[in-house]
C-alpha cells in the first residue's frame, strides 16, 4: 500500500483518540489536531511517525483550500463591500502595527535587516483558519464582532499577497520600488475583478443552464472542480491557491445552490481541516524550542500583547464600541498559515536565516494554544476598559454630534450642496470604468494571444492584421461604449449639472475623460495594427469610437451584459424569502433566521408557551420547516427541531436568541431510549384466548394494549397483513409491535 495512504490512516487514528479526549476535556479540537501531529510526527520518539512529511504537507494544504473556500461561500465580497472601509482601514492600521513590532523584537536579537522585514510580514496577518475554527469550536460565529474580525482577516489575506511581490521584490533588488508597488497593487486589483466579473457572469449561468442535470452527487463535483481551477489559475498567475479558492467560495456564495454546496462540501472541509493542523503539529520541535525559546517567548508575548493593543485599538478606531473592539483584537492572538508561507518565501529566496522557519512555526503552535483562553478572557477585560474610557468616549460622541449639528445648519443656512451627490456619481464612475475597463483589458490579451496568430497564419500579415483589428473591437465593444456611455444621464448627473457653476464643470469634465480613455483604448489597437500615418488612426479610432456609441447592436449587446451581471449578483437575494429585510438597511431592526437545533428543550412547544417577544423581544415573522413556510404564525403554532425561525428584531436581540437556542438543549437519555425502544413479538392465539371470534376493529389493539397488530400468520406458516374485519381465529399467530413493557402484558393477557 502506498505510504501517503498508510501515513493518512495513522493520523486520523491518533487525531481521532486525541480529539475525543480533547472534547471530552472541553478543549478546543485545534489543539488537539496540533497535538496529535505532534504525536505523530518525526519529533516525538517514543510514538510511531509518519514516513513522509511532505505528503502529509499536501494533504494538508487541501484543508487549507477547502477551509477558504467554505469561508468564501459564507462570506461574500458584497458583505464587506457593504461593511465599506472600515475593515480596509482596520487591516491596515493593524498590520503596519505589528509589521513594526516585529522589526523592533528582531532588532532586538540583532538579527539581521531582511530577517527583520520578514519576520515583521509574519507576525503582521493572524490565521483566518485558526480564529475560523475556534469561533466554531467556542459558538461565536454568530457574535456581532465576528463578522468584522472574519471581514478584517480577509482583507489581511488580500493585502498579504501584496506584501508577498513586495517582499519578493525586495529581497531580489535589496531596495524598495514604489513602481513595483503600484504594479503589484494594480495586477491585484485586475486579476480580481477579472475572476469575480467573469464568474458572477458565467458560473450562475452556468447552474442554471444544467439544473436539470445536477444532483446532490454531481454538484459536489462541479463546486470542487471550479474551486481547484480558480486554485490552480491564482497559482499559474503567482498568487496562493487559497487566495483563488476564496474566490470561487465567493463567487458561488452569489448563487441559488450556495447553501448546498455548503451542505456538500462542509464534510471535506472538515477532514482535510483537520489534516491542515495535524501537519503543524508535525512541524514542533522540542530541540528548535530549547535552543531559541528566549526568543520564542519574546515574540510569543510581542504577538499576544500587540494585537491585544493594536488590535483592539484599531477596531475601536474604526467601530467606536469597546466591548466590540476588545473582543476582535482579543481574537486576532496568533500567527498562521501565511506566516508559513512568508517564511518559506524567504528561506526559498536565500534572505532569510535557517532557524526563522522552525521559530515562527513555534510561535504559532503556542499562540494558537492562548487563542481561545484568550477570546474567552476578552468580555472580562471589556468591562474594566468600559468602566476607566466609557466617561471619556461618551464626551467625545457628545462633541462630535454638536459639530455635525452645527455643520449641518451651516450647510442649510447657506443652501450649499451636499456631498451625498458627488459620492454617489463618483462611486457609480469609479466601479463602471474599472469594471468594463477590466473587461476590455481582458478581451485584450485573449484576443493578442490567441486570435492575432490565427488570423496571421490563414490570411497572411496584411489582411490577417486587417480582420484580427475588426474582430478585436468587435469583441470589445460593448464594455468600451459602457465605459464611454453609461451613468452619464442619471438622477445624481442631472441633479449636479442643475446646480451649475463647478459643479457642471465638473460633471462635463468626468464625461470627457470617459470618452477619452474609450478613445485612448481603440487607438491603441489600432495604432499596434496599423501601418498607416498618426492622424489616419486617430481618424480611424473616433470612427469606430462613433460607430460604437450610435450601434443599436453594440448598446444592446452592452446593456444585456451589465443586466445579467447584476441579475447573478442578486439572485440569491431576490430568490430569498426574507429579501424584504433589505427596506431594513442601515435601521435598528433586522430580519434574521434563527434554526432551532436537534434536542433543542422548544421542540414541540407553542409560540404562545416560549413567550419570544416578552422574553427575548423578537417577533416570529415566519416558520420555515423543510422548505414549506408558514408566514405570520399565531401563538398556537408550534416549533419542532430543525425549523428556522424568521425572526424580526435589534441585532443584539438576534444574538441573544441564537445563543439561547444552542444553550437550551434536552440531554439525550440513553436509559430513557432503552427503556422506550419498539419490539416485535409474534403471540400464539390458545383457544381460551379473549381475542377468538373477534375482528381487529373490535380488539382495539391501540387503545387497550398500546400495541399495534402488524400481521398474521395462519396455520400453513403465510404471513400476511390483516384486514379491519378479518376475524381472530384459535391458532393464528399474531405479530405484534409495540414496546417491552407492553408487550409483556399483552402476552399475558392473550
């Protein structure tokens, strides 16, 4: 048998014992994965190991893959679009925070100069894997912090692939560039918003196309497949797996099958999960730890302490509540995989020194240790900041309410425009031009890599240029008139171009550099293809630029596309039954579903019994139970377990609810279920028996034994099922069900 395999059935047997004991001790299962690669690693001698390492290392980079991808298809790109730039401007604070502590501990040590900037890039982004799972493992992923930490941390994995060029590029040249940066940064963005828009475009497309033919089976298998092609496609491009497997999570969490996929996939992601930290475990050893455990516990404590403070700090910065603000930073405590992979960079590039690897992954295994203890101790430490800034805080809310008071009455008094309108047509431009400029771009490059040999190969170089040059903006049309056209008449232009003055200045001015930058891309083609003199292809392109604006063809072709996007964007919401709750934006109130758990101690009680909106003060809009709604229940409708409650309420009202709901279980009674469980007993009619001459009806089994009669055996040995009427004759044999107790009496009776 292959070893990959024998080392994958040894690691699930010790990390199943573990992770038992673990459960049983009330731990976290993340640490007992890391105990058991431990374990079984090559580091412990007095337990059997693994043969190959890097096996195990691949299977472990699967539950890496996996774990982004189910975060994607939890969490949206739109959800943090919606979030706006508070998790951005949270992300960065943070990082360039610890970037920094972690430049001043190696400095410390006199380490060198790029082991200071790469240990810095490590401690600076905490494992969105690790506070993953430890939010599921401690019930905390519905908490109100939790989705702005998991937003934050996303954004950490985006900006990490930044500083990953940047250190790459750093470590080649031995100097910063900032045109390095901008490119980067710019190739981020493209590649992006190419995945995104293409995928939202085709992939709901897609499934919607082949819905007839996709079972449970099959949509396993085309999820799976399109997240490694968009894992393997991030990494032909230079960018992690994980990264691209995040992308088509979020890509799919736009779809209407989102939720099954979820269902399908949460089984591999929960076994490679596991993988994934056995496999750090793998990576302690205890020599790495006695030799450089000053530093170890230095950087242990700088990492603990630094996000405690800066990330506590940056999330009130931005959020403005304390006990939110405490509880992200008190959660962010820990490095991981993307510490690995920075420091498997710098060892792979020869900048860095030997004993940084081994270090980190030292620190990371102890700080995810300190992980839970310390999310738990976050409400404690909440309460005592509150008590010592809550004075202060509530002063300067005060402070700022005045001000904008008062610069609200300014604006009225001097009938000045407000800058909502400007927002809106800049944010409106700005995500029109880099969505279809991305199009173009794209269409671009597939176009010169694969269209331009072919029409050179059949045609010759004259008119192969020629039709490839009309094929090219044929193809790019429609996104170079959407760029050109689009958003130029709306309610935000006109309301602006009424006010006159700069304002319409400025409106004109914003049109013309559309129209210019459309101009700009069809003369660039066309000035790479032509032969012609300068001014025949500036003639040229405002002639196709012309032809591209007044073609019906063009406008419909354009117009259809921006309509199925934004159609695939919103389908899941449109298609969800508590879309409504959109008119509740940015309001007090929200519309939430709430599951009701198996054992849950609600199961079979009314509404009118549980008291939700006395007790709990939400109002049940509806009861969802197996696909069938009941809308607007009254309080004689009762709940079972597995229903969802749709639930109208304040946010903190919601979170109350859902804890309540997984702390309010009934214990399962194992000697209860014994004592209850269903037997068959087959019972010989003797002809003194009170059952002789009478029919089923008349015995009324149910009613006086508590048994059920399920046939008939007559005397040639036929058993069969009874009728209502039929007759109990002396040597029947009746088989009956029911429980023990009863079915020890019956036998005594008849």
């Amino acid at each position: 048998m292959s070893p990959l395999i024998t080392d994958l059935a040894y690691i699930l047997v010790v990390a199943s014992i573990v992770t038992i004991i673990f459960k049983r001790l009330k731990q976290p299962l993340v640490l007992g994965y890391i105990v058991a690669g431990f374990l079984a690693g090559p580091h412990m001698p007095y337990t059997p190991s693994v043969s190959s390492i890097e096996g195990i290392k691949e299977w472990g980079d699967l539950g890496v893959i996996f774990l982004m991808f189910t975060l994607g298809l939890e969490f949206s790109f739109k959800k943090i679009v919606r979030m706006g730039m508070k998790p951005i401007l949270t992300a960065m604070m943070v990082m360039f925070c610890m970037i920094g502590v972690g430049g001043m501990v190696a400095s410390l040590f006199g380490w060198s100069s790029m082991d200071s900037i790469f240990l810095g890039g490590m401690l600076s982004m905490s494992s969105t894997t690790i506070i993953y799972k430890a939010y599921d493992d401690l019930g905390l992923r519905n908490k109100p912090f939790a989705a702005g930490v998991l937003s934050v941390l996303i954004i950490e994995d985006i900006l990490g692939i930044l500083l990953m060029v940047m250190l790459s590029a750093l470590a080649v040249s031995r100097t910063f560039q900032g045109t390095e940066l901008i490119k980067s940064l710019l190739q981020l963005a493209f590649f992006l918003m190419l995945w995104f828009m293409v995928g939202i475009y085709l992939v709901p497309l897609i499934l919607r196309k082949a819905k007839q033919y996709i079972n449970k089976e099959t949509l396993l298998v085309v999820s799976v497949g399109l997240c490694f092609f968009l894992a393997v496609s991030a990494t032909k491009v230079g960018y992690s797996s994980a990264f691209g497997a995040f992308m088509m999570g979020s890509i799919l969490a736009e779809t209407l099958e989102a939720e099954n996929i979820e269902k399908s996939v949460s089984s591999l992601r929960d076994l490679f999960g596991a993988v994934f930290f056995v496999s750090v475990g793998m990576m302690v050893e205890p020599s790495v730890l006695m030799q450089y455990w000053l530093p170890i516990l230095v950087l242990t404590l700088a990492i603990v302490l630094g996000q405690m403070f800066f990330g506590s700090l940056s999330y009130f910065v931005t959020s403005g509540d304390v006990k939110i603000a405490v509880s992200s930073g008190f959660s962010m405590v820990q490095i991981g995989e993307f510490a690995f992979i920075i420091a498997g960079l710098g060892q792979e590039l020869g900048v860095t020194s030997q004993f940084l690897y081994p270090v980190v992954v030292a620190v990371s295994i102890i700080t995810t240790f300190c992980t839970p203890y310390i999310i738990r101790l976050a409400p404690k430490v909440s309460v005592r900041v509150e008590k010592v800034f809550n004075p202060k805080i509530e002063e300067r809310k005060k402070k700022s309410e005045e001000f904008a008071s008062v610069l609200r009455s300014s604006l009225q008094k001097y009938q000045l425009p407000t800058v909502r309108p400007w927002r809106h047509f800049i944010i409106d431009i700005l995500y029109q031009t880099a969505a279809f400029l991305t199009i173009t771009i794209a269409l671009a490059m597939f176009s010169y890599a694969t269209l331009y040999p072919v029409c050179q190969h059949f045609l010759g170089h004259k008119y192969g240029t020629a039709l490839f040059c009309a094929i090219a903006l044929l193809l790019m049309s429609p996104s170079i008139r959407a760029i050109v056209v689009r958003k130029n008449r709306n309610q935000n232009v006109r309301y602006l171009r009424s006010l006159g003055g700069i304002n319409k200045l400025m409106i004109e001015l914003a049109i013309f550099f559309k129209v210019f930058l459309g101009f700009a891309i069809i003369y660039n083609v066309v000035e790479f293809l032509s032969p012609l003199w300068w001014v025949w292809n500036v003639l040229l392109s405002l002639a196709a630029l012309a032809l591209m604006v007044v073609s019906r063809g063009v406008k419909y072709v354009s117009i259809r596309m921006e309509r199925t996007f934004k159609q695939n964007l919103r389908q899941r919401e449109q298609q969800s039954s508590y879309s409504y709750g959109r008119k509740l934006r940015g309001k007090d109130l929200q519309i939430a579903r709430v599951k009701i758990p198996a054992h849950s101690s609600w199961g079979g009680h009314s509404l009118a019994q549980l008291h939700f909106g006395k007790t709990d003060r939400v109002h049940i809009a509806a009861i969802i139970r197996s696909g069938h709604r009941i809308n607007i229940p009254g309080g004689s409708h009762r709940i079972y377990p597995g229903d969802e409650l749709e639930v109208v309420a304040g946010k903190e009202a919601v979170a109350a609810l859902r804890v309540r709901s997984e702390q309010e279980l009934e214990e399962p009674n194992e000697r209860n279920k014994d004592e209850h469980s269903l037997s068959i007993v087959s019972v010989s009619l003797s002809e003194s028996s009170p059952l002789i001459g009478k029919t089923l009806q008349e015995a009324d089994f149910r009613t006086k034994y508590h048994c059920m009669v399920v046939g008939v055996e007559d005397k040639n040995g036929h058993l069969g099922t009874i009728q209502a009427k039929r007759q109990f004759q002396q040597s029947d044999i009746v088989w009956v069900v029911g429980e023990e107790a009863d079915l020890s009496m019956l036998e005594m009776v008849i």
